[in-house]
C-alpha cells in the first residue's frame, strides 16, 4: 500500500507536471498538536517548481495543490507548509 507521501507525490506529478518536487514528512515533529495522529502522515513540508503556477499569486497557487490534494485532506492529511514557484522565479 503507498504512504501518504508517495499519494501527494502522485496527485501532484500528475496536476502540475513538477520540474522539482520535494516532500518531508513532518508529523514526527507535531507529535500532540492539533490534528497529529499516533501513526503519523498528518503533517507535510512541499517544495514545488511547476510551469503551472507560470502567472498565478501565491494564494491561487495554495488553493490549486490543496484542490490536488482535497481526497488526501478527507483522509487524515492535516496540515500542509507549501513552497510553491514558477521556473521563471529560480535564481
């Protein structure tokens, strides 16, 4: 069975055909806050490079990856720390 890591990986390859992807299973570190769950994959750092977000703002961009990401969020995902740029926004 995947983890809820190789889940966001998929729904996110799949919507914004990423040139960079990176994602960091936080839960370990929200262990008794909010939301955090015993098991864990609750809490998710990404950093996503995509054309997709080629003339969008920041919130636009928010709300696309947690629209990607709505079956995740119903399932236990609870938080989400989102780096999201445009290739034209690389150094």
């Amino acid at each position: 069975m995947p983890t809820r890591a190789d889940r966001i990986r998929a729904a996110l390859e799949a919507r914004f055909a990423p040139l960079a992807l990176e994602i960091t299973d936080d839960s370990a570190r929200h262990a008794g806050h909010a939301g955090a769950r015993p098991e864990g994959e609750t809490h998710y750092s990404v950093v996503l490079v995509s054309p997709a977000f080629s003339g969008m703002n920041r919130l636009a961009r928010s709300r696309a990856v947690h629209e990607a990401l709505r079956e995740e969020f119903a399932s236990g995902l609870h938080a989400l720390a989102l780096t999201l740029r445009a290739p034209e926004e690389l150094g």
